[in-house]
C-alpha cells in the first residue's frame, strides 16, 4: 500500500513526535491527529537512527487515511540509546527498597549513564510498603541527598507518594528507568489506572521480575493536580556497561568525586592507589558504595581502553567538555575514529549491539 503511495504526488508537509515504533511503523501525534508511518527510502538508505520522541517532518499523501512518510528527523535536544528515547526532560530512576532487593550499584549506573547523557535524574524508591525498618531509607538519603538529586520514596500498591511522583512528572516528558520488576508500570497505573499498563509477579526464583513492559511508548497522563505529563515507560535493563569511555572520563560521573579530583598531584590520577591522589585524601566524605561504583565502572572503561589502544584507534591527552563538564579529550593528532560528539559516539556504538 505504501509502495504504491510513493508514487502519488505528496499533497500536504507536517510535523509531529514520534510517540510509538512498532517494527517498521512509527506513530506520529500531529495537529492533524495521529499517523501511521514509514520512513522515506532517503532515510533509510542514511540509516538514520529514528527514536521515541524525535520530531519528525511528515509527508501526507492522503491526510484522510492517516497514513504519511517521515521525510526527516528534527534535531534532538537530547537522547538515551537504551532504551532508544530522545528529547527528554527527566529520567526517574526506578528503585525497589525490596524485591528485588535494593543495588546501588545498579542505581549508580543509572544515575551516572543520566550525568553523561546530560539529563536530570530523580531517584523514586519504590516498594516501601515492604521495609523492614527505617535504616535504608536513612541511607539511601545519607548518600544521595548531599549529591543533590530529588528523592522521592512511593508505593504503588498503598498509593504513596503518588502526587511527589505527579509533581516531578507535570508538564515534562519523563522517561522512567529502572530494573525489571521494581514497578515502573505499577507507578504509572497508580498516577492513572485507565493506562492499564501490564505489570507481573517478581519471579521468586531469581530476585528478579522477568520483563513484561516490552515496548518504549510515550503515554499522555492526565494529573491530579489538572496538569499534564508524558511518560515514557520502558522495559528494565540492566546491561549498561561503562566500555565506551575513557577510564579518566568516569570521575566526571560521579559529582563527590570530580569535586576533589582538581586537587591531584597527577593529572592522569584515576584515584585508586596514586599519591598525592586528593580524591583517596577525602574519602571519607565520599560514600563507600558509591566509591566502589567508581571503580568498577572505571575498571570496564579500562578494558574499553585496552581494547582501542591495542586495536590502534585512540589514546588520551587533554581535556574538553562533554555535557559541560570537564573530561579527558582525544588527542585530535593520534584520534582515528572520528568522534564528532560524545552523542554520536555512543548512538554508534549501541546500534553496533
Ligand atoms: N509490594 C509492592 N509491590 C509492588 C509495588 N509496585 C509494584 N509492585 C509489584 O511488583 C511487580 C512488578 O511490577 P511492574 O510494575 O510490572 O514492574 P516493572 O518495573 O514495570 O517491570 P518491567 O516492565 O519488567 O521492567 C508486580 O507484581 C507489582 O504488583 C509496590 O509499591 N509495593
Ligand atoms: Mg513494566
Ligand atoms: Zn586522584
């Protein structure tokens, strides 16, 4: 049916967002209402990568039936590659206080891939119907309220802390992230039950839900407060691995860490085991679990590294920006691979999986 289309003269150019991809269709939201669509061969052929919430030029061939063309694809103001979802305003990281059982370093990861993308996390603990007492609660708030993120703790079953929840969401797209079981849809069906999104029993086997949410779509809410939000829910994931950086690009993440690590003797200082390293000289105001993140993810930046240094393609030097902060740049003389942004790099990278 498309195919023949393609051969009618276009007869009207819109815009909308994508809200929905289901194999090789797209769904627009449109001023003219929503359209089923395929993308032009031109877009194809550029293997351009078409994400959840991207803006999109549309061609109408018949605007009765609903159906159009993507002819080209705004610019992003931001992106995640995992799940595939741009233009964000705000990530809630998704913990359960229990079942499956609570895993900073897991919410670390989040919460460091949220820094490098440059989009603002919240942090909703969930599941707090299960605690036992009030000691993870207390330091769950130790630990990350001095990092200066929002903290909000829910359930979805009893419905608490439902409207804190609404209050981060109006008037923003907000992608909920998080691992699979921890209740991201059971969220969203608390703020508004008519979504009905699929939710399932944790597996008692493994600690750990199988997926049920398996597609990324963004949904219209309708707040309490009358307000608005869009949200996208997504299936958990939990294989983010930091093995596209620079080992000297990981501090960057971790805001207690780049605060002291000016004060270094070197300034290739990865704060393990160096003298004069001024990050180990105040550790102790450094939270443990979140230390040991930083080495972990340092450690598969470095297998990052071994893999390019050796395969011959970049080593490091100075420093620039990414997202506004400062990290260790590629030296522009050695760089092989051509690494235009940060952005680019990762969309690559992530495809190639
Ligand atoms: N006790 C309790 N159980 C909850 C709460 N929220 C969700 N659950 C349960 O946890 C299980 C998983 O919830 P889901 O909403 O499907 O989790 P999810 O994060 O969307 O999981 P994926 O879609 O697989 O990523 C379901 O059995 C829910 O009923 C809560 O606040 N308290
Ligand atoms: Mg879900
Ligand atoms: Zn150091």
């Amino acid at each position: 049916m498309y195919n023949k289309m393609v051969e009618i003269e276009t007869i009207g150019q819109m815009q909308g967002q994508i809200f929905k991809i289901h194999s090789d269709f797209y769904y627009v939201n449109t001023a003219e209402g929503v359209f089923e669509c395929k993308i032009r061969d031109v877009l194809k052929k550029q293997k351009a990568q078409i994400y959840t919430g991207d803006f999109a030029e549309l061609e109408s061939i018949n605007p009765d039936s609903k159906q159009a063309f993507i002819s080209k694809i705004l610019e992003r103001k931001n992106f995640i590659p995992k799940p595939k979802v741009a233009n964000i305003d705000k990530i809630v990281v998704v913990s359960a206080i229990k079942e499956p059982s609570l895993d900073f370093e897991q919410l670390n990861r989040y919460l460091c891939f949220c820094e490098y993308y440059g989009i603002k996390p919240a942090l909703c603990f969930n599941k707090n119907d299960l605690k036992d007492d009030s000691t993870v609660i207390e330091e769950i708030k130790k630990i990350y309220e001095p990092l200066g993120y929002e903290i909000i703790f829910t359930s979805a079953k009893e419905k608490e802390g439902i409207e804190e929840l609404e209050g981060i969401l109006a008037d923003k797209i907000t992608v909920f992230c998080g691992l699979s079981g921890v209740g991201k849809s059971s969220l969203a069906n608390a703020i508004n039950p008519a979504l009905n999104l699929r939710t399932k029993e944790v597996s008692t086997k493994t600690d750990r839900g199988t997926h049920t949410t398996r597609h990324c779509e963004i949904v219209e809410l309708e707040l309490s407060s009358g307000k608005r939000a869009k949200l996208v829910d997504t299936p958990g994931f939990s294989h983010l691995r930091f093995d596209f950086l620079m080992p000297a690009e990981i501090s960057v993440l971790f805001p207690e860490i780049n605060r002291f690590k000016e004060g270094c003797k070197f300034s290739d200082c990865l704060h393990e085991h160096e003298t004069g390293c001024n990050v180990l000289a105040n550790l102790d105001k450094i939270a443990k679990s979140r230390y040991e993140s930083y080495l972990q993810f340092t450690k598969e930046a470095k297998d990052y590294k071994t893999q390019v240094t050796y395969g011959g393609k970049k080593t490091e030097s100075r420093s620039k920006f990414l997202h506004n902060k400062t990290v260790t740049k590629i030296s522009d003389k050695k760089r092989q691979i051509s690494r235009k942004t940060a952005n680019q790099k990762t969309e690559k990278e992530h495809r190639n999986e």
